[in-house]
C-alpha cells in the first residue's frame, strides 16, 4: 500500500502526500524527531529502523503542528492524538478456505457496533454472531468504522478512514470479528463513505488541500477531488482503502455510502475506477460492491456480475412499503403514499422512478431498471437512516399494526430483491435508534440546532416546544437509549417475533434461495387489485412463476385471482378473491 506506515525488513517506510509542505517531520513516540525526504510530487517519505509495530507517531508540518497519517491503521488516542504502527501479518487468520458465498444466498443484517451491544465493541459483537446464524441470515453489513472524534457516532463523520474507530477496540479485534463471522458461514460487508470526510479531526486541508475541490459541492461543503489536477492520488487513496479492506481484513465486501454525492466529471469515474479495481485485485473470491444512490443509476448495475456493481439499496421499495402500512406522506414519502402501482413497481422492477418526474425532488429522477435482475436491489423495511432519521427514531413496530410489519416484512424477505434487516428488527427490539455523535463546543451546538431546524419545516414540529423535545445528538444518554437491550429478546412477546422471523427466513432459504438464479429480470408483471393491493409475478427461465398476492391495507379487498401453484408462505387470509387486511400469499 503506498500509504501510511509499512513495516519492511527491520524497519518501517513512513509516507505522506502534503504537497502544500516542503518540510515535514516525522516524530515517532512524541520525543524522538525525523526529518522527511521529499520529491518533487509533493511526497514526503521517511525509512526507518529506529519504528515497529506499537510505535507511536505523528507528522509535523512547518508551523508546528503535529497530524495523525490520514492513512493510520489504529488512533489509540482519538483522532487528535498520535497513530500506531500495525503488523498486519501478526494476525494468524483461520479463515483460509474461506471464499465468500453468491450473492443469491446473502440474507442482510445491519448493525452498528457500538449500538449493538452494551459494551458497543468488536470483542463484545462477535460474541453475538452465533445468535445471527440461528436466525438465519448470511452477511453482517457493518456500518462505517473508520475512526471519528469522540466516543460515538453513526459512522458517517469518519476522518481517518483506514483506522477502526479505537473506541470499538483494536484492529485484531475487527480481524477477530471477520474470522469469527467466516467460520459461521457468515460474509461480512463493511459500509464506506467516499463522499466526504467528517468535520472535526481532518487536517488534510493543512498539508493537501488538493484532495478538495469547490468546482463540486455536497451537503457536507467543497466536494472530494476526484476529476481535477492531484486527483490520481486521491483517487488511490479511497481505492487503497477499499482494497485495504476487503485484503488486510477479509470483507466480502463493500457498501457504498450516497455515490449520488462522489461529483466526477472523468471520462472513466472514480466509481468504475474502483469497482474495475476491487474486481481485479479480488479474483477467486466472491465480492460484492453495494450502492446508495439517490439518483437510481440502473447503468451502474448492468452487465456481468462480474464487472459491474453487486445490487442497490432499494429505497423505493422501503418508501412503498411504508406508506402502505404506517400511511405515512410527509417529504418524500408523499411521492409513494397511496399508490398501489408504484407498490407494484418497487417489487417487479426495482425502482419506482425510473426517469420520470418527482414531486419532492422537483425533477427527473432514475434511469429504467426493468432488465435488471431482482437480486440487484437490496429490500427493507428498516435500516439505519429510515429509522435514526427520524426525530424520535421509531422503529417500524412503533408505527404500524403488528399485522401490518408482519405483512410488510413476509413480502420483503421472501421477495426475489435481497433482504436485509436492521438489528433488533427480528424479535420488535423497543428501542429507537437515535441520531447521536460526540462533537464538542460549537461544533456541537451547530449539530445540535442544525437537527431541530431539519425538522422544523414538518407540521409536527412547527411548535418549537415541540422542537426541543428531540433528544440532544451529542448527548451521551441518546446514544445509550439505542443501545440494544438483548434481555428484553428472551420476554414473550419478543420470543414470539423472533421465532416468526425465523421461520420465515428458513423458508427464504429453502424455497426462494433456489429460484434466485432463475430470475433474469425483463419477466415480471404487476396487476393493481385495490388502493394498497397488487399482485405481482415473476417468470422463471424454466417456465415457472414465483407469484405475491398482497393487501396492505387494514379493509379486506376482493378481486384476487386464484393461487396458482404451491403455496410458500401466508399471512392473513385469501378465500374466493378476497383478502383479509394485511395479507400476503406467495406461491411458486
């Protein structure tokens, strides 16, 4: 890796791109100082013996100021403090028959690793990984670890992003973790952010400027430099890390973070810059690169398997799901409620808006998904933004009728799109999951009121009482109340979820899990019964039909046709067309 500190033979090669520096000294230890080689493109590169592993150190720039390597493996001092030299090699992987698992058989389950659990570490997660292997699900998606100031965060304000936040332990305990997860038969895909860096703790504006540009903006400020002079190197630096991920950790692969915001003009983007590169480092292995992307580029998800992106979270799938089951219809949401065809779409097709115009955006959104396979598109009913994102963060059992989640929930999970829960989902976990961050001072206080005025143009919120009844985000008490209690699992009412989630999954397992490969895409086609009532079908390339007969509504609704085919699953109740409230019927 041609970033950060790499031990070689009886030393250690230290590296720093700061063109804006021509002096740059390396301090190992805080007492002992190094003076920096530069060349003419800006590096500055220091080989010596006097480092190994566990050494501490920082960079100091020509006004004195002392920066963690922006490519640091380990800060255990925060991000503000000095960086640790790691041995990648002096971990002893077990894992070496371990090559991944196809992407049909990916059942999702997100989590974040300091809400996880109550001690909110590696260590403490891996002890868990049994209980996700009898609930059935096959991949643990993790959201972004890379190390942030303070004692906790979402993930999203990551400064240095090749650093396991220190706060969730080590880097051998994320190894540890991976190694745990594959011995169970469980992949493991580790969320990334490309798109910006965090507020608090970057100092790559001191020393590299250049991995900046204000020709782009994002909702974060001046946009990451990936099309204009420099950005060869900042292009290598989140390709290294991405490889540095999947290599020196063993993920089985990436989720993207909004490449609706990762601006590039390129006449090859830095997206299919990456994914060409993951592809060709990573042969032999299966490896799966997933998107958020607000845009709905199907063309970033076509061709090979081999040669483009794995799947898409599907938001509009969430979106129609929702609306149906909670009648939901602020913001965006609006743009789904009561529409039982774009219900239809979501499931056939992938995305609703597939070029046409929508309200909330006030322009054209989507490129057309219909050729797409199902198992491009990721389906939910929760994850961390449709749930944290909100004031209170509700889960969806808050919101809408047992029978309602549960029909909702039987269509997602047993659909051909691939599933993925959110932590706790599977026995009704009561507890929210807040916004919450550890920013200090201003910072804190511009985060603080920034969360309050988002809410403010809702009807709900128009009062401002009502504004400050939404819990602080830096306040550590909003962290801990969404914190998992795993104790409130084993109380009735939550054995009973859990067990219905079970079986529910096992039928996934046994009965989709082999049509999967059969389902192409350009075969389906949807019928609107009622208000919130469709059916839809899939053609298999032997001729079958995977068929869902739906009523998400809480009024029965006629005009069903008959079951075709063995039933594989049902909630409610289907007799002569008619569907009781919240139905679901899958046959094949």
């Amino acid at each position: 890796m041609p970033f950060g500190a790499q031990i070689e033979a009886g030393a250690v090669r230290f590296r720093l791109f700061a063109p804006a520096q021509q002096r740059v000294t390396l301090v190992l230890d805080e007492i002992r100082a190094l003076p920096m080689h530069r060349t003419p493109d800006g590096w500055h590169q220091c080989v010596t013996p006097a480092a190994g592993a566990g050494t501490r150190y920082r960079f100091q720039l020509e006004d004195g100021l002392l920066v963690p390597d922006p490519a640091s493996r380990h800060q255990p001092e925060d991000a503000h403090g000095p960086s640790e030299v790691i041995d990648p090699a002096r971990y002893g992987w077990r894992d070496t028959d371990w090559h991944g698992r196809p992407w049909h058989e990916a059942i999702l389950y997100e989590l974040h690793i300091g809400a996880f659990t109550s001690e909110g570490t590696f260590r403490a997660a891996t002890e868990r990984l049994d209980d996700l292997v009898e609930l059935g699900v096959t991949a643990v998606e993790i959201m972004p670890v890379a190390d942030f100031p303070g004692g906790r965060n979402w993930g999203y304000d990551g400064v240095l992003l090749y650093a396991p936040d220190s706060s969730y332990g080590r880097p051998e305990d994320l190894r540890a973790f991976v190694d745990a997860a594959h011995a169970r038969g469980l992949m493991v895909i580790l969320d990334v952010v490309y798109n910006h860096f965090g507020p608090d703790g970057n100092y790559l504006h001191a020393y590299a400027p250049c991995f900046f540009t204000d020709r782009h903006q994002t909702p974060w400020g001046a946009g990451l430099n990936f099309d204009g002079p420099d950005s060869a190197v900042v292009r290598d630096f989140m390709i290294h890390n991405a490889l540095y991920w999947l290599e020196e950790f063993h993920m089985d692969g990436l989720r993207l973070d909004a490449v609706h915001a990762i601006l590039d003009d390129s006449a090859e983007r830095f997206l299919n810059e990456l994914e060409r590169r993951v592809r060709a480092a990573c042969q032999g292995r299966q490896v799966h690169l997933i998107v958020e992307n607000e845009a709905n580029e199907a063309h970033l998800l076509e061709g090979d398997p081999a040669t483009r992106f794995t799947a898409q979270w599907n938001d509009d799938l969430h979106h129609a799901l929702h609306t149906a089951i909670t009648g939901e219809a602020q913001g965006y949401y609006a743009d789904y409620a009561g529409d039982a065809e774009k219900l239809g779409r979501a499931l056939a097709e992938g995305f609703v808006f597939q070029g046409e115009h929508m309200t909330y955006r006030g322009a054209a959104r989507g490129e057309p998904s219909a050729h797409l396979a199902s198992i491009a598109f990721v389906g939910f009913l929760q994850n961390h933004d449709q749930v944290g994102n909100r004031a209170f963060g509700e889960r969806i059992t808050a919101l809408a009728p047992r029978e309602a989640v549960r029909a909702a929930a039987a269509i997602y999970l047993l659909g051909p799109q691939i599933p993925m829960l959110f932590m706790g989902e599977e026995w009704a976990a009561p507890q929210p999951f807040l916004f919450f961050c550890s920013f200090e001072g201003d910072l804190a206080e511009a985060v603080r009121a920034g969360r309050r005025a988002e809410f403010a143009r809702f009807p709900a919120f128009q009062d401002p009482d009502m504004r400050a009844r939404i819990p602080d985000p830096v306040a550590q008490t909003t962290y801990l109340a969404s914190k998992l209690e795993w104790s409130d699992r084993d109380r009735a009412e939550h054995l009973d979820w859990l067990d219905w989630y079970r079986h529910v999954i096992a039928a996934r397992r046994e009965h989709v899990w082999p049509l999967l490969p059969l389902l192409t895409g350009r075969l389906s086609a949807t019928r609107v019964v009622g208000a919130a009532a469709v059916e839809v079908a899939w053609t298999l390339e032997d001729g079958r039909r995977l068929s869902l007969a739906t009523n998400l509504a809480p009024d029965p609704q006629a005009g069903f046709h008959p079951q075709t085919g063995a039933a594989l699953w049902t909630e409610g109740a289907f007799e002569d067309g008619r569907a009781a409230p919240w139905s679901v019927r899958w046959s094949v």
